[in-house]
C-alpha cells in the first residue's frame, strides 16, 4: 500500500530532474502507481473513499422504526433499557452481544435527528458584580477530631472574577450558618459585592419550615450590607457553576493534602479550622493580581457585624422546657410561665429574660431531640419522685455512665425506693459539687460498699475533695545526675 510518504518523496525526486522510472524506484513505488500519483497530484489519504456502506445486515433494521418512535417520544429514554424492552418484546431474535451495536445505532440517531440538547454559555464575569456561596459536604473526606468522626458541612464563599475563596465550617444549611459564613468571608475579604448568588435555599428553608420568616431575615442581612440577592432556578446548579467547580477543586485539594499530611485526624477542632485556612491561603495566592482588581470596585464594610443569631421569643412551659426548632430544652424552674427571648446562634442558644443572659446551652442538631439539665428540675423532681420512672426524658437524669451504673446497683439494693434515692443523690450533686459525689460513688463501688445516701453525706461533711490538676508535686532536681555526662578532665577543671 502506497503512503503519502512515499509519494511526496516521488514528488521531491521528479522536481530534482530524474525520470519517472528512476524515481519510482528509489521510493519504492512501480512505475504505473507513480505515474498514477503524478497525474491526480494527490495524496492517497486524499482520495480514499469513506466507506459508508454497510457489510453486513443490520439486525435492528426491522424494529428500528419502533425504536425511532420511542426515542423520539422519551428523549431521556437509555439505549440500554430500550434493548431490554426489544429483548423482551422479541424473545429469542437479540443477542447480549449486540447490545453495543445498539447503542452505537442510537448515539448516531441522536447526533443527526434527535432532539437539540441544552446549550451552557460562558459567562463574562466583571470584578465586584457578584459574588457566589453555597454549603457542601465534607464528611466523605473522612476528617476525624481525635480520631472520633467528624461529620460537618463547609460554607464555601467564592467571587468569581478572581476565584478568590473562603469558607467556615458548620452543620447545618441553616440561616444562622449562612449568615456567620457570609460575614466571615466579607470581613476576611474587606469589602462587598454588588450581588449575592445562591441556590433557593431549600434545605436551609425546609428546617426553618417559615419561608416567610427565613426571606425576611435573609433579605435584612443583604440589605445591611447593601447587597442585592440573586437566586438560581431550582434544579439548575450549573447557573452557578463557578462555586460548584470550586466545590470540587476545594474537595480534591483537601483530599491531597491530607495525603501528604499522612492522616485525617486532627487533635481538635481548632486545629482543623487552622488547617482549612492554610489551605486557603494557599490557593488565594496565586489570585492577587485579579483580586486587587476586584478591591477597587467592592463597596466598604458596614461599622460592625450584624449578630449571627435568629431572635425568638418563647414561654416557659409547665415541664420548665421551650421549644425551639423542633427540639426540645430545659430551662432553670423560676421561669416557668413567663416568656423568654431565645437569640439562636449556629451552635448554641442564649436564654435571655430581661435583657439578662439566662443560660447558653449546645444547640442540639436535627429534630425531636431534647437536652434536659437536671439542675434545672432536681429542686421539685426530688419532692415528686414518683415522675421519675415515667419520665419522658429520663435518659438525660443520668450526667455520666456512672450515675446510670449506680441507679442500678440501687435497684439491687432497694427495688422500692431506688428512685427516691438516685433522685437524693442527684440533688446532692446539684448542691455541692458533681465532681466530688461522682468520685464519692466511684469509691463506694470500688470498696464494694453499699450506696446510700448517708455514706455520701458523711464524705463530704469530712471534707472530701478530689485531687485538683493543680495539686502538683515536684521533687527537688538532684543536679549531681549530670555529672555522668561529664568526663574525668571536665570534672577536675570544674572542681579547679
């Protein structure tokens, strides 16, 4: 088979004088075939004819009609399970091994008269017009605090004219984490944008269950910034690509360096958020030139942060519990009946009762939970032992597994009263001090001594107290150990 090699080398000994019959020769080539080459003065790759006729006959040929109908009626119908419905419909007349035969007949169908597909255009982005945020999960990188799992989301804050990027870890798509990341990110980068872009925010809205109330504090939090909201459509994630692609890149940046890191485990928190911003750092460093650009044009930062709370009032009810969120709380008894203003944060809530910090609790995260302290009730718990066993939120009576441990060895003890009893020594703990009755009973369990209530009382009216971390010992250092590190010279001149 002759090359276009051959024949330009043809066409280079020709223009050099030589005949045909030697120049044929010396690229190999007969004398007719060159003469051939001559005439068309043409590559051979150039008058190959595409081969576009079928050698051998087309097994879909008489159902491809149906096929046709079918597709073009169900554009999002799989060529797979169409095969699996011919398969069935026509038993015996198709093969497992022509199911790629099929699809190649179905892809080329589509390229030439299936329905358009949806066109994405590139987007020109101008330095401080908008800027893009959104939540992603993490937990699939396998970050562990202490070697506990430590499943948790990202804030990711991105602008996308310089792809300079931020973000804070939380837990949840709620409007207390949305508004603390976007703060973050606007007091870290210095400045604010024109817009805001996000998705419609349905998880976030979901928990809130209010859309009402949600809109109303997402659109006071832009408007002190003087930002102007922008959402997608739902179900088109690709209309805010840039954050979406970062969610990758961010994704597999981390993944690298915890390789090179050696482990995912992080001694607390505190140290992964350090981790997380170097990360960060590094990435935004190679954006400076674009993201001086956009500094010119961001509008400057109001006097002071908006508080990342949601303000609620709520009554104390009967059980001195409120409701929040879906979950439930314990709150100090005095306050029962009257109305409280909750401000609730990312993590935590604050009890306030006449613009009096009451009490900080965990927020707790998900639904129809509750956190209940006993300090809070043991004062009429104690006087009502009777509630005890039916209690609704008993499980959260037990402030360690020791407590759990010793109610149960009370059950041994004294079936009848064991209640009456753990609720007596719950009191003492709320009393005195949790920490001494707690290494009070973990003495009596280990001397195997009954546990009563008086065994308690007589401990610490003598005075029991736990070791503290302070009461340390140091015995005086002998300094003549190291001499052994000198020689027999160094110890003559010293003495000298």
């Amino acid at each position: 088979m002759v090359t276009d090699q051959q024949v330009r080398r043809l066409w280079m000994v020709l223009r050099k004088g030589k005949s045909l019959v030697i120049a044929a020769a010396k690229v190999g080539m007969d004398e007719e075939t060159g003469r051939k080459y001559v005439r068309l003065w043409k590559l051979p790759s150039q008058i190959v004819k595409p081969h576009t006729w079928q050698t051998r006959t087309d097994p879909f040929d008489k159902v491809w009609a149906e096929a046709k109908e079918y597709l073009g009626t169900n554009p999002g119908l799989e060529a797979k399970t169409l095969f699996e419905y011919l398969q069935k419909k026509y038993p015996g007349k198709f093969g497992e091994g022509q199911i790629r035969t099929f699809q190649r007949r179905v892809k080329v169908w589509r390229a030439i008269e299936g329905p358009g597909k949806e066109v994405y255009f590139p987007q020109e982005h101008i330095p401080g017009r908008v800027c893009e945020s959104d939540f992603t999960h993490m937990s699939s990188l396998g970050i562990t605090i202490g070697r506990e799992p430590f499943p948790h989301l990202l804030y990711h804050f991105v602008l996308p004219y310089s792809n300079w990027e931020t973000g804070t870890i939380c837990f949840a798509e709620s409007y207390e984490s949305l508004s603390e990341g976007l703060q973050n990110a606007l007091w870290e980068l210095g400045g604010v944008a024109e817009g805001h872009r996000t998705d419609q925010l349905s998880a976030a809205v979901h928990k809130e269950c209010n859309r009402a109330q949600f809109t109303l504090w997402y659109e006071g939090l832009l408007r002190y910034y003087g930002m102007k909201g922008i959402s997608t459509q739902p179900g088109k994630p690709h209309e805010k690509g840039d954050i979406e692609q970062r969610h990758y890149r961010l994704k597999k940046t981390v993944e690298q360096s915890l390789i090179l890191r050696g482990s995912g485990d992080f001694e607390s928190r505190e140290a992964y958020r350090f981790f997380l911003k170097g990360l960060f750092s590094q990435m935004n460093s190679h954006r400076q030139k674009r993201l001086v650009e956009e500094l010119k044009v961001l509008k400057p930062l109001p006097a002071r942060r908006l508080d990342d709370c949601k303000r609620l009032k709520s009554r104390v009810g009967p059980s001195s519990t409120i409701y929040d969120l879906h979950n439930s709380y314990s709150v100090p008894s005095r306050l029962i009946g009257e109305e409280v203003e909750i401000r609730v944060y990312a993590e935590e809530l604050e009890v306030r009762y006449g613009q009096k910090l009451i009490e900080r609790i965990p927020r707790l995260r998900g639904s129809l939970k509750h956190r209940i302290q006993y300090r809070h009730i043991i004062d009429w718990l104690v006087r009502k032992p009777g509630a005890f066993a039916q209690y609704r939120y008993r499980e959260d009576l037990f402030p360690s597994t020791l407590f759990r441990i010793v109610y149960d060895q009370l059950k041994r003890q004294n079936r009848e009263n064991a209640d009456k009893l753990y609720l007596k020594l719950l009191y003492l703990a709320a009393r005195e001090s949790e920490t001494v009755v707690t290494k009070i009973l973990q003495e009596l369990l280990d001397d195997k001594q009954p546990i009563t209530v008086e065994a308690v009382c007589e401990k610490l009216n003598q005075g029991f107290r736990c070791s503290s971390i302070t009461d340390v010992k140091v015995p005086p250092v002998n300094l003549s150990v190291y001499d052994s590190f000198l020689t027999e010279k160094e110890i003559a001149q010293c003495q000298r």
